[in-house]
C-alpha cells in the first residue's frame, strides 16, 4: 500500500521533533544534577552521553522507517 510523501515528511518532522524534546530534557536533567553533586560529573556525563545516543538511535530509526514507507 503507498504512503502519501506528506505523510513521511510529518512522520520525519514528528522523529525529529521527539528527539530534540528528549535530548534537551536529558541536558536539562543532566545540568541540574552536576549543579547538585559536581564531585560525580564524569559519571553523569557518561550516562548523559548514553542516553543521548540512545535517543538519537530511536529517532534515526523512525526516519529510516518513514522512508521505507514512502518509497514502498
């Protein structure tokens, strides 16, 4: 069954959109826990790093999905 192409784009928008709220809650979070134990910022930043990645993944895989389905 075909996808309308502008079905795809808002899915690629929607991706994207989701993937910046999560990484600006992660830095937010991130930020406001070194302010409250400086002592464990490697730590943090560590997991922080992690995390963004496996966010960044998710959304790089609902991209590849809407363009599959496009070009189906």
């Amino acid at each position: 069954m075909p996808v309308d192409p502008g079905l795809a784009a808002i899915g690629a928008g929607l991706a994207a959109i989701g993937a910046a709220i999560g990484i600006g809650i992660i830095g937010g979070s991130a930020i406001q826990s070194v302010a409250r134990q400086p002592e464990q910022f490697s730590r943090i930043q560590t997991f922080m790093l992690l995390t963004a990645a496996l966010v960044e993944g998710v959304a790089l895989f609902s991209l590849v999905i809407c363009f599959m389905a496009l070009n189906k």
